[in-house]
C-alpha cells in the first residue's frame, strides 16, 4: 500500500471536499464493498474514470445497502464480486497491477457473518491498474479500555455517565443511546450532545441525559390484520445526467408519494413507555400506565348512528340513522338538519304525556348564597402543577399578605382544576368563614358561561366550585394568573413576580366591591303554536305532541279539506286568520280572528309555515309596529346576520318549519323545527349569567335604540312613574354582546364587565 497510486477512501474524499481535484487515469480500482467504497467509487465516476469495485464476498450477499448497489451499476460501476486482493504490483515504486485470490463464504462467526476464506487450488488473476483505492474500514489503535460505556440493551451510555478512568468524557446520540426511535428525535439528540460537547469545553453546564426506553417493555405490537404497503420509490435523477456533476440523484417525493410513504408509518404518536410524562405529572398521578382496556355498558332507549361507518355493527329497531346517503345534501346546514330531525325522532320514541310541565309556570333560580357584610378575603393561587414555573418571590409575596387587615388566609394549590386542588379551596372556604375569595388560576370569571377560552380545566374547576358547596359565584373575584404572571417566569422571573404581585393587589381592590348577581324569574308558558298548512307545519306539530308537548294548532288553509293531524295533545283551531305575534320565548301572544272577534292565545314558542311567515306580522311588543321574520343562514361574503340553527328566527322562540337553503324532505324540516322548539322550553330554573345588561331607568330616555339594534330581542319597554317609557333587558335573552351599550346616547345600558364607571374616573382624573 505504501506504493505510488494506492489511496486511501477516507484521504481521498477529505482531500475532494476541500477542493482538490487530482488527475486520474482513465481506469480505477475500488477495493472494498461498504457504503464507503460504493460512494467513492460513484465519486470516481462523476469525475470521469472508468472504476472496478472488487469485493471478496459474493453477489448476493456484499453488505453495501441495495440502493447503492443499484445506483452504481446504473452508473457504469463494474462490480467484480468473489475477488479478494492478494497483492499491490508496482514497477519503479508506482502501482502497475492487482493480483487477486478466488475467494468463497467461509464458516459464519459468532456473529453469524460468514466471513470469505480463498479458494485452494484456484489460481491467481491480475488485474492491471494505475490507481487503486482502499476502502476496506478502519480501526483505530486504542485498547479496550477506552471503549465507550454499554448499557445491558447495548446502548451507549450518554456523555458524563460512565466515562472511562482519564479519558475524555464520550456524548452518544441517536439511536445508539435511545434505540430506534423517530428522525426528528435523533436529530434533536444528535444536536443536545453537540450543545454538551462545547459546554465541557467552554465550562457550561452539561443537560442531563434523555431518559432511555425501559429494557423491559417492547413497543406495542403491530395488529395483524395491518395490511403491507411497499415503499414508495424516490424520484431520481437519470443516470445518464448524473455524470460529470454531483448533482443531488434524489429529487424527493411528489405528494401523492409523499402522502402514500407518511400512510405507511406504524408507529406514529405510539407511547414508548419512557414514562418521563410520570415524572413530569408529579404529584397530579394523573397517568397511569397499567391502565388497560375496558369495555363499558350503557344503557339507552334509542341509539342515533351518525357514522356510516358504524352502519353495518349497529342494528336494531330503535336504531335512528342520521347521516345522509351518497345522492343527499352534505352541507353544514343539511346535515344540522338531519341531525335535529334524528333527534325529535327519539325524543318522539321516549316522550311521555305525564312528563311535561302544561299550562304556565314561573322560572326561577333558587337565592343566591349572596354577600355577607362583613369581609373576610381568602387567596388561593394555583400553581398549575408548577408546569410553567414558580418562584421564591411568589411565595413570599402571599406569606405577606395572610393577617393584614381583612384577609383572613392566603396560600397556593398546587392544581385547582382536579379534585384535591377544589376540595381544598372549598374545605379552607367553610372553616376559615371566608365571604370574599380571590383565585388566581387560568380561569378568567366567574360568570356562568362557556366561551371561546375556556378549556376542559376551567370549565371543571368552576364546575365543581359553585355547584352546591355554598359558594355563590358574586363573592368569587377569578384572575388569570397562568397566563398574564406563570408564562413569564422562564423568561424574565422579575417580571413575573411584579406582575404576580400587582394582579392580587388589584384582584383583592375589586373583591372588596363585589355586589350579589339579580336572580331572574320569568313566566313561562309550555304550550307550542303551530301556524300554518305545509307538510313540515304538520310534521311539527305532530312531533311535538307525540313528545308529550301541548300544541296549539291553527288552521290557516281558509277552510281547504286536508289532513289535520289528530293527537289528544294536539289543540286545533279552525276557521281562523292568525294577525300577529307578539312577545318573546315563553310568553308569546297569538292574535288571531275567529267568529268575528279578535282572540288572544298565550304560548311559549311559535312555529310558522313558509306563508304564514309572511302574512302574520311579529310585533316586540303591541304598541311597536309589526314585522315579517325568516329564517336567514349566514353566508360567505354577507355580513350582518347573528349565527342561528337552521329554521331559527331573530326571535327567540320563533321557528319557520319550512327552512329554507336546505334540501331535505318536509318531514325532516318540520321534525327538525319541532326539535328546536322543545330544547328551548325549560327544563330547570334559569339561573343569572352575571354579563347582561342593566338599564339605569334614571338616565334612560325610551328612545327604542337599544332595541332596534338588538338581535336576540331582549329589550322591551314599559311605563315609568312620569308616564314615559323605558328600557329593560330580559336576562333569559340577553346574550351580553354590548350592542345596545354602544349605542345608547346617555348611557343608560352598561353591564357589569362592560362597566363605564372605569373609564369615566380616567377621564376625570385626567381633567383634573
């Protein structure tokens, strides 16, 4: 090897990286058959010689990955397989020829590798050759000693675990310390050991190794039934253009071979049983690996498939099917649609006559816990499981606070949301005689509400904290302490301890004012009217009846024969012109003229048909004109309608049984209004929802603005004692949005969290 043209694979393809190019002859040898040799020898060929790949194990068995096998016989490669060099010829100290041995598969060793021995009696060949290149693997010259550190898996032992006695401390990564797992973590391995190798020599700290698969526990197995998928070819470029030039031979995936590759992946978001998600849950436990699969029994009356492909497992009479068929309308509305329509249908099947509430009744929710006169403050402050972080400052600013003046308690839960975190703020409420309570978690209000920010864990924590413990949501003063103080604490601790500091000082300055919420009560009527003659009025009607509802049904056909849908439940009046409808969800007015007079029928929600819609005119209240309702959708581009179900009015209460932009079935369409109409009736007493608005009669002036630009109906009016008119909002309707706050001119509407008194002291002091 020490002769002139004899090179070495890794010196030659260090030596091309930095840019030397040398001459080549125009044949080559590559001896060797690794991934090492069949790369140099692709090398070779992009620089333009003629290249012999001479490996001394067969064909069918050298140990080069098979796509770079086939990569350099597509590239003109000339594998010469069985062929194991004996010598290195050489005339004047330069390389003139190889001469070679036959060679065969010998006894595999103890690790099965049946490593090649020479052919006896066969006779040698020479090859001749200017260049030859080794690349046959290299070893280096240290003993065992300085062999890294092996885990009982076989794994590397990462850097800083086990080094050897004097020898630099040796960092592992990928899959030689954590096994096989994904790309991604390899490469983020791979960079964490980089990150620690220049900390050892800039004298940073070292992060602590990753957490290694448990040696005892396999991945999960793959399910039999799996079908296989072959990979996906990778898109390569032509061999003939790949000479010449080191151009990238994979040109990647397309996407639907992208696609099709990412289908065939098996282990995706599977559980590796490292168990570092018990570590970091702590003291919660709320991860339990030896759980297993149960199965669970629940009863029901009815079943509502709306997964088709449940269709053929799930069967039975009193099976209801609500998807649409292939040849129906997909749609969202269509599908809400057919969704309702499945409903009543069960609501039908379950109903009974003695189970709903007939006549009127009056709706209310039992007296708040309410506000006792004297104060005593307690502070609660969620840790969140210390998942974003805690700090000393934190701690001391509560151990500060507990004996001055009214606060009577103050201290930390490590996590309010699960049951020993809300046990313990409930337990401390009852023995510490705490009437005013300030929580600091990530729950916002304490308002009786869902809303876009609330999660599974907030709506739990006030769940479980204001149904029936006696603490009444108006002495409770809430602040986001994760998001606006914990999410800080890595980044910039000071900042996240002053802003601690400042929301309990402000939170504790408004529990102070709180004030008990209003409990509303309203009359309801539980009566359905039914105006009109359509197929889905009809269907409506018989609907609600056979589900235990009273209906007031009228005929409007002008004395027309038709089908009138008979049930005991079902009140008809004939020979009537229906002239309007005033009121609101359950307590509707139904004028109409029978035998020459004008009559009134009280009812809690109003169906119309298609015509009725637009002959019978719905009046807020008598004394304001009239107008016609529909059922408008909201649509792409439009801008200016509320959302609303399908069938819905502006009117709460008032449904249109002929819906219109949807293309199902009368029956579907009634049923689907009849479903509507029976979730709006009460099934408990209405409690208050702390965000509605509250008319100050002194500064309302009756102009009707806040009514006009009201979706949802909620103000009305009524006499003052000086003979005018004023507003007030219905609780059960108000949906808290603030228009009429926006637009009243004295300022008569506000809202408890939409409070003007705010911004009119900034504005007063700033006069001053």
């Amino acid at each position: 090897e020490d002769l002139e043209g004899v090179s070495g694979c890794v010196e030659f393809l260090n030596g091309l990286y930095r840019g030397d190019t040398p001459k080549l002859p125009e044949r080559v040898a590559v001896i060797g058959d690794g991934n090492s040799a069949f790369d140099l020898a692709r090398t070779l060929r992009r620089l333009g010689a003629r290249v012999d790949l001479i490996s001394w194990f067969p064909a069918d068995m050298i140990p080069a990955d098979a796509e770079e096998q086939r990569g350099a016989r597509e590239e003109g490669v000339g594998i010469i397989d069985s062929l194991r060099v004996a010598a290195f010829n050489g005339e004047n100290g330069k390389l003139v020829s190889l001469t070679c041995v036959r060679t065969r598969p010998g006894p595999p060793d103890k690790n099965g590798i049946p490593w090649p021995v020479a052919v006896e009696g066969a006779g040698e060949t020479v090859i001749p050759c200017a260049r030859a290149f080794v690349a046959i693997g290299q070893t280096g010259a240290e003993g065992a000693d300085s062999l890294p550190a092996l885990s009982e898996s076989g794994a590397v032992l990462p850097g800083g675990e086990n080094p050897g006695a004097g020898t630099p401390v040796l960092f592992g990564a990928g899959d030689a310390v954590n096994g096989p797992t994904s790309v991604v973590d390899a490469m983020a391995s791979g960079r964490r050991a980089a990150l620690n190798l220049l900390r050892c020599f800039t004298g940073g700290p070292v992060d602590e190794p990753s957490a290694c698969r448990p040696a005892d526990r396999d991945f999960a197995p793959i399910d039999p039934s799996t079908p296989r998928a072959a990979r996906a070819e990778v898109n390569e470029l032509a061999a003939g253009a790949r000479l010449g030039s080191f151009a990238e031979v994979s040109l990647g995936f397309d996407d639907a071979l992208a696609r099709a590759e990412a289908g065939r992946c098996l282990q995706c978001g599977v559980c590796a049983q490292c168990l570092q998600c018990v570590e970091a849950c702590g003291p919660m436990n709320a991860i339990n690996h030896a759980d297993t699969a149960r199965e669970i029994v629940e009863n029901a009356g009815v079943v509502i498939l709306a997964d088709p492909d449940e269709a053929a497992r799930v069967k039975g009479d009193d099976v209801i099917r609500a998807y649409p068929s292939r040849a129906a309308g997909a749609d969202p509305y269509s599908l809400m649609v057919r969704g309702f329509a499945a409903a009543a249908r069960a609501m039908a099947l379950l109903g009974t006559d003695g189970g709903r509430p007939r006549g009127h009744g009056l709706s209310f929710s039992p007296p708040d816990p309410g506000l006792a006169p004297h104060i005593r403050i307690g502070v609660f402050v969620c840790r969140c499981n210390d998942s974003l972080g805690w700090t000393g400052g934190m701690d001391a600013c509560l151990n500060g606070l507990a004996g001055i003046g009214d606060i009577a308690w103050a201290g930390t839960v490590t996590a309010a949301c699960v049951p020993d975190g809300y046990q313990q703020i409930i337990r401390t409420v009852r023995e510490m005689g705490l009437t005013r309570v300030v929580l600091a978690s990530c729950v916002c209000c304490s308002l009786n509400l869902v809303c876009s920010s609330c999660t599974d864990q907030r709506s739990r924590l006030k769940q479980a904290l204001f149904s029936a413990t006696g603490i009444s949501r108006s002495m409770v003063e809430m602040v986001n302490i994760r998001g606006e103080a914990l999410r800080l604490v890595k980044k910039s601790p000071s900042l996240a301890e002053e802003r601690f500091a400042s929301l309990i000082e402000t939170s504790l300055r408004r529990a102070r004012r709180l004030k008990p919420l209003p409990a509303p009560a309203r009359n309801y009527n539980f009566a359905s009217a039914v105006i009109g003659e359509t197929d889905a009025v009809r269907t409506s009607a018989l609907t609600l009846a056979e589900s235990g509802f009273e209906v007031y049904y009228f005929d409007t056909s002008g004395g027309k024969p038709f089908g009138l849908p008979a049930h005991r439940n079902i009140h008809v009046f004939t020979e009537t012109e229906v002239r309007s409808v005033s009121g609101t969800l359950g307590d509707f007015q139904v004028y109409y003229m029978s035998d020459g007079a004008l009559r009134t029928v009280q009812a809690g929600t109003v169906i119309l048909g298609k015509k009725s819609s637009r002959k019978v005119e719905y009046k807020h209240q008598a004394e304001l004109p009239g107008r016609f309702v529909d059922a408008r959708t909201q649509r792409a581009g439009e801008t200016g309608l509320p959302f609303t179900y399908p069938g819905a009015t502006p009117v709460p209460g008032l449904y249109i049984a002929d819906i219109p932009d949807v293309s199902l079935s009368d029956r579907e369409k009634g049923a689907a209004a009849a479903m509507l109409a029976a979730a709006k009736m009460p099934r408990g007493p209405r409690s208050n929802r702390g965000f509605t608005v509250v008319i100050n009669e002194a500064l309302c002036r009756g102009c009707g603005r806040c009514a006009q630009y009201c979706p949802y109906q909620a103000v009305s009016f009524r006499r003052n004692d000086l003979g005018g008119w004023v507003a007030s909002v219905d609780d059960a309707l108000c949906k808290g949005c603030g228009n009429c706050i926006s637009v009243c001119p004295s300022n008569a509407a506000d809202s408890p969290y939409r409070s003007h008194y705010f911004l009119e002291k900034v504005i007063e002091e700033l006069l001053n």
